[in-house]
C-alpha cells in the first residue's frame, strides 16, 4: 500500500513515448510490441502514481492521509480494471484481481521474506496485525467462493438466472467495501497502534529517504494527475492490444491476467517490500504485501462491480475454479506463516513455490470462458 | 450451552397461547401468522427450558451436572429435528444443524465479539480450550464434507445407490457420537481445569444472578417437563406451517432451516453470550457458542440419523454444496481468530460479515432437492 | 524418517519363507493368502531396511547421513510404487501415496498422542519445526488438487487432453522436488539447531538402544542390500497377488492402496512414534510422522513420477477427489494441533477419528477410474 519509487525503475518510462509512437504509427511494429511496451510503461508510472498519493498523504494528517492511501494505492490496477471494464472484457478484469492477490501474498511476500530471510536467520512481526489482515482475506476469499457456489447448486436444480446471480453478486460487493470500511477504521482509527510501532520505524525510514525530496502539496498533486493520466493511456493501449497480443504470444487470457498484469501493477511495491525486508522490517514487508492484496479484495472488486452497471455492462463475481483455488491456497499458506509470528527463509521459498505451481496451472489452462 | 434465562423475552410468551388459538380457529389467521407466532413462542421457551437444565444439573454435582447440560443444552433444537424429521422434511432438519452451527459461530460469537470490543481494547481467553473446540468442529465439517464427496464419486463411477450412502451416514455418525463422547470426557474429567477458570467466574456470576431465585429440585423438574411440551408443542404448529409458510413469505425451505429456525433455537444462548462478553467474560461467550455448535454437530446430528431409523424414514448426512462451504468457512475463521487467544471489535465484525454473506447466499438460492 | 526397529516385529519374517513357498506352489494356498503373507512380510523388512539406512547414516556424518535417511527413509513404499508402476497399476500407486501421508499424519500420530497423552496431561514440542511441515504438506495438497482442478476446467472447456495433463504434472513434480531439497537444506544446514535439540535427546535415546548392537559399515551395506532384495521380492508378490486378493476379499484397488498398503509401510515408524510418545519425547513422534509424510509427497511421489516415463506408463499426479480431500482434511487438521505447541489425548483421538471416517469412505466408495 506504501512504498517509496526506487530510481532503478525510472528508465521503463521510455517505454511511455515508444508506445504512443507504436499506437499512432501500428506499421511500426505489431499489437504484441504495443502490448509489452505498454506493460512495461505502466511499471515506473505506477510507481510514481504511489509516490505521490502518499506524498499527499503526508501532507493530510495521519487520519486522512492513510485513507488516501488506503483508496488510491492500487489507482494502477483500478484504472487497467475500468479501461478492460469498459471493453467489456470481464474475464481480464476477474483475472487480474486474482492475479494481484496472489502476487501480492505468493510473490512479492515469498521475495520479501527469502531476501530478509537469507540476511536473517529469523525475522519476527506484529501477530495482531498479520491475522487481522489474514483474516480479512480470508473472507475476500468466500466472496469469490460464494458466487461460483451459488452457480453450481442453481444450476444443478435447474433455476440459475443470471440476474439472481448479478444481485448476489452485488450484494456480496456492497458486504465487502463495507468490511473495508471496518478494517480501515480498525487500521487508522480504534488500533491504530497496532500499526504504529510499524510505523515509526516506517517514518523514520521514509524521512531518510524523502529528507532532500520531500515534495510540495502542487508538485503532488501535479504528478498524482499526470501519472493517473499516462496511466490510463496505457492501460488503454495494453487493454486494446491484449487480444492480439494474446494470439501472437500464445498466452491465454486468464495468464495475461493473473501473470503479466498483477506483476506489472505491483512491481513497485514488489521493489519496497523487498528492500524493507533485507532492512529487517519484515513487518512492513508484510503489511505493504497483505495491504495491497486487501485493497484489490475489499476494495477495488466492489469499486469494480459498482462501476460495471454505470458501463451497462454488469460485471458479477464469480470467478473460475482455478481462481478460486487460487486465491484460497494463497491466503490458507499466510495464515499458516502468519501464525508463529515469525519468518525464516524456507517460508518465502515455500510461497514462491505455491506462486509457481499456480503459474504453471494458469499457462497450461486452456481458455475457460468466465460467467460475465 | 449454559445460560441464564432474561426477563426480556419472557413477554414472548403470550404467543403460546396465540399460536395454540391460531391452530384450533385457522380461521383467525394464516398459517403464515401461524408459523411466526409458534417461532416467537419457542424463544423464550427454549431459555426457559435451558434455565431448567442448568438448574437441575447444579443439583446433581459437577459431573452428572455437566453431562446433562451437555445432552439437554440443546433441547429445543433436537425437539424442532424430530418434528420436522417426523414428518419427512429432511431437507428442513439439515438446514437447521447447519444453521444452528454458524448461528451460533458466526451470528453469536460475531456479535458477541462486538459487544465485548467496543467497551474493551483487547480480550483474551484460553487458547487451549478454543482450540480443542475448533478442531472438533473441523472434525464436523469432515463428517459433513464426505457423504457429499461419497456422492459426487459414487454417482461419476455410477456405482451410487442410497443404501450405501445410508450405511456410509450411519458409520459415520456413530464416529461422531463416540468422538462427543470423549470430548465430554476431556471437558468434565481429565481437563476440567481448563474450563474450571472460566467456571469459576461462571460460578460467582451466577450466584448473584441466582442467589434469591435458586429452585429447587421438583420445581426444576416440573418447568423442565413443562417446557419441554410447550417447545414440542410449538414445533408441531412451526414445522406444520412451514410449508404453507414459505409459500407466503417467498422464503425457501433452505432459509427457513439455515436462518429461521437457527435465529429462533439460539435466542437465550446469544442473550447470555452477549452479556458475559460485555462483562469482559469473552472465553465465557466464545464456550457458550461453540459448545452450542459442537453439540448441535457431534450430539444432535447424529441422534437426529439414529431416531430417523425409528421413524422407517432414515436421514443420511449429505449436505448442500451451500451448507458444506458455509460450515466450512465458518469454522475456519473461528479457528483463524481463535489461534491468537485474542479478540478484537473487527473480528466480531468479520464474523458478521461472513454471517452476512451466507445469509445472502440461502436467501437467494433457489430450492434445492435434498438426497434424503 | 528415523526409527529404530522393534524386536517384537521380527517373528514377521517368517511369512518372507512362507510367501516364497505360497508363490512357487501356488496350489498350497490362494492369491488372497500370498497377498496377506507378502503384507505381514514387508512390515518387518521395512524395519530393517530403515534401520540399515540409519545404521549407515550414523556413520556418514551429520549433513551426509542425514541425506540418506531423508531419500532411503521410505525405500519400502518406494520399491511397492515402483512395483506396482511397472505393472501399470497407477490407481494403486496413486492410492498407497494418499495413504502413506494420511496414515502417518493420522494413524501414526494420533496413536502417538493418545499413547503420551494417557501418562502425560500435556506435551509439548518445537513449534517453528511443526509448522515449517505443516506448511510443506499444504504445498503437498495443493500439488494434489491442481491437477484435479485442471482435469475439471479443462473439460469444462471441452480442451482437456492427457498430453497437457502430463505436462503440467511433470511441471509440478518437478517443484515438488526442487522444495524437497529446500526443505532439507533447511533441516540439515541452515536451522539444524532446530531438530538438534530433538535430535540431541534422540541421540541419547539411539546410544542407549544401540550401545551393545552399533552395526560396522559392512553390516549396514549388507543388510540394507539384503533387506531391499527382500522388499523387492515380497512387492512384487504383493503387487501380483492384489488384483486376485481383492476380488475374494471384497476390497477396492483404492481401500487397499489407502488402507492396507500404506499400514504395512509404515509398520515400523509407527511403532517408534509410540515408543517415543510414552517417553515423552512427543516432538520425536511428530517429526517422525510428519517427516515420513513429507518425503512421500515431496519425494517418493515426485520420483514416481519421473520413473513412470522410464516404464512407458507417464502416470499424472491427478487424484480422485475423496483422496485429495482426505489429505486436505489430514494436514488442516494437523495444523491445527500444531498450531499452539502442546498435545493433549483429546488431539489424539481426533486424528484417530478423521482417520476412521475416511476408512469407512474408502471402504464404501465404488471403484473410481484413475486418468492415468
């Protein structure tokens, strides 16, 4: 949810140009350049977009400024939902919110806690906090289980409707921002202190970091604009040349979801959270990582399903089995981490592990048609 | 399990005398109006009953005392079983077991949890003892999961035939009925201690409660059987109307089970539950609602399969899809919020949340065919 | 993992003579009786080829001797698999793999804590160690449901084809294997002070056991030769016999992989595990059951099937759906009992309990058609 833009990433904006001259000039090269260009656009200005919503943050107050980043710190991922939303391809949409939950949990917190891990024999963290977040996914979890539930058992007694379906589905939605609601109050307001402790640690970091950077309410502003725009433009691209680009590469849809884009919208937080953790704030690293995932879960989802019937094109939650299993595989090997309140090495390998074994599921998948 | 009767729903009981008008003049009202007045009236007959347990059982020393609790604590719902049973309306009985079991894990433990963190920044309990609870019920959860599983396989080699099924149901409520055995065993014998801290402060609270109002042995008696043929009474017209019920109020057979009846049974329970969470007595409300479920799923269950036998319509153990998931996760965010030995207002509101969401799910589900 | 070989088994050995006679002169008796010699056979050979392999460990160091336990631990259930491989019996296979890890996690260490738990109240163990296995077995269901979860999908998509099947088993066996080393880099190098203390009273234990009969290399080499030839031959009785034995004895290929193979296999462990338990050394029993599990689903089963190209029969690592529930239900719950550090006889019987109702749902299940 938090992180700082490491300058390493800076040199992908490049890509931004060559994919405005790829999009303008197609006989320049093929749908799939655009779609990588695109992809690797999004990287540094998703890291920028994050800079400078916590920037303004910082500015707001604690209170205010952990709301801004609680509802803007996945923007990236929000905006490539709403452009895919809007071309009505529902099954990237659904893809990529299962792929940056898991990447989030299997990825950047299985690289976090090997980097920590591989410096520190062992690494120890909130207990409080990691199953507060824990199980919070875990009901996102039944949010994406129900839906699949309800279209098997209606199905099977022969009285499935789609519509039945959509108003469950947006009632599990209304449930879920609701928790989020809950969670944030719990966060920012009642337990504060919880994440504090974390926290201090935190500013102080961040104050070495952004001592000589420290940017002004306009310049946050200004970037925050700026990089929500490019943003969206390349989202746009990358959406519009998935098709092709899908045919070209050999991948399916649901691999382009839940690989290329959750590790495109997250690899900066995937840079922070690794870096954290070889500073032996595994804490961070593992709040930044479960952070996120439950942004994407309570938050962007329903914001999703929401916005779905103002495009006219209703966007339900049931996901695919694969997803399903996924997502609960993930969470069910958190908790089990999260649980002593301690890390070592062997837990990230494992994490990293699952994510492969996941990978490998979602490439060999041939195309599974989604329940719009 | 135990629980004090509250003043506050004793004024419920006028509608005994309205149900049993309402049955002899259907004339006067719908069987509808029927149905709701005999589930008003079942509430504070259930506390009534179980205040009657409680009492007799402390008359007859810790042991015996506590076997009765353990076997009686859920009359009400065992009573409301066999009536439903009586008449074939497995589908209605099954739905009970599980709405009783994450009624009390969810709704109970959920508000309780609520009402307990709002007056108090943290509470904690005996990890042991919640952990021995939530393992049983994992077992539950299995017992449910397999004749399910058994179906599925049996029906793909197309080698299913209901006999089977039955002696699987059988066996495997004989291991369930054995298992409560030992865990009865493991709470009054070899580790009483365990629940002897919280029995303790159970016990000063009650005799404040009850200094002035301790019955005796035959008035314990006389209520005990009073209430016990009033709550028979009252689940003949609930389970007679129910049909006629449904029909009128759109409700299917599924929600009425899993929400209705479950709501109704539990009443004096989540009353009880509640207070002792707001007197900081969370380990208290946390061993009323498990040991409610648990009994619901490793005493009742089985009993009600057995007496089944009697009544030439045997009841297998085949659940829903639907009730599967629900009694699955409900056991496994008890278990996630019960491994830290802490609670928390936002876990309560998770429990909520997930009550919420299975509500949703049964209410929109269309019937389905339960294999009796 | 390690054990050391109980006397009381040797009488055992004389089926190895018997079987060899029932084989050469099949008119003496049927294949039921050579199939039920060649099961009491294997259980004491088993013993001694464990015992050989730590016999030789002892004398390789620390890091080497630990390597061979950990890959020639289970070289019985190997040489079975590899049997029944070459005869093209993978639902067999399949099946004694599920049972191999549900009876050391269930049987084995249920009887282990009920056995330590009768003399002790309570016992505790090493609880970093318990999760570290715990979290490696999820890794292990989850290997066993995605290609379960592929089969379905892929159907459902009407693009299932046993090519990609085996591709995607092939992947993840590899995974599976390349976590085994992890783990074991874990065990042995990077946190060995984690299993020393265990392995420092184990090595006290041994000292005790062995001060008279410490076995010179030559014996070891000998007798692991020996008892491998020997465990060789009574498989491939076994293997032969099973077809024939279960036609007479009414068992299905699943029941008997599930049940009785992996009971035979584990013979020797068990009786360690117990041992140790009633000696107070619980942790001693776990990592033995946990241990053996562990290097069936990460070791044996990856190797089985890499070997299984080598035969010409590519076996998958798709199971039945009872079987991957069973296991999933298997490792929950040991989760769960490790999750606080301390066993109780309760924990026992609950392990003993799962186990008993998957007996009676393997017992009961028609025969299911393994996908090769």
């Amino acid at each position: 949810m938090k992180f700082s833009m490491k300058p390493s990433l800076n040199w992908l904006l490049i890509f931004v140009p060559v994919s405005i001259v790829l999009r303008m000039w197609p006989q320049l090269g093929s749908a799939a350049a655009l779609f990588i260009c695109a992809c690797l656009a999004v990287i540094p200005l998703a890291g920028w977009l994050g800079r400078a919503t916590e920037e303004l943050a910082q500015h707001m107050g604690q209170g205010i400024g952990g709301l801004l980043n609680a509802t803007f710190g996945n923007a990236a991922e929000l905006i490539i939902g709403l452009m895919a939303l809007s071309k009505g391809l529902t099954g990237v949409v659904k893809a990529s919110i299962t792929g940056s939950i898991i990447g989030n949990l299997l990825l950047v917190m299985g690289a976090s806690i090997v980097a920590g891990g591989i410096k520190h024999r062992s690494q120890s963290f909130n207990k409080t906090a990691a199953l507060a977040s824990a199980t919070s996914l875990t009901l996102a979890v039944v949010a994406l289980v129900i839906p699949t539930v309800f279209h098997w058992s209606a199905a099977k007694s022969g009285e499935w409707n789609p519509v039945l379906e959509q108003k469950l589905s947006l009632a599990i939605a209304i449930v879920l921002f609701t928790t989020y609601a809950f969670v944030l109050t719990f966060e920012l307001f009642t337990h504060k202190q919880l994440y504090t402790g974390e926290g201090e640690n935190r500013t102080k970091e961040e104050k070495k970091n952004h001592h000589a950077g420290r940017w002004s309410i306009q310049k946050s502003i200004i970037i925050l604009v700026g990089a929500t725009a490019f943003v969206a433009l390349m989202s746009e691209f990358l959406v519009g040349a998935v098709e092709a680009a899908r045919a070209t590469l050999g991948f399916t849809e649901v691999f382009v979801g839940v690989v290329v884009v959750a590790i495109i919208g997250n690899a900066a937080e995937h840079s922070t959270a690794v870096l954290m953790a070889m500073k032996n704030k595994i804490g961070l690293s593992l709040s930044i990582a479960a952070g996120s995932s439950l942004q994407i879960a309570l938050f962007v989802a329903p914001v999703l399903v929401f916005v779905s019937y103002a495009f006219g094109q209703p966007m339900n939650l049931e996901f695919t089995l694969p997803e399903v299993v996924a997502v609960f595989f993930a969470v069910q090997l958190i908790f089990q981490i999260s649980s002593d309140g301690e890390t070592n090495w062997l837990e990230g390998v494992q994490l990293l592990a699952l994510y492969v074994i996941l990978g490998i599921l979602f490439f060999y998948l041939p195309e599974v048609h989604h329940a719009r």
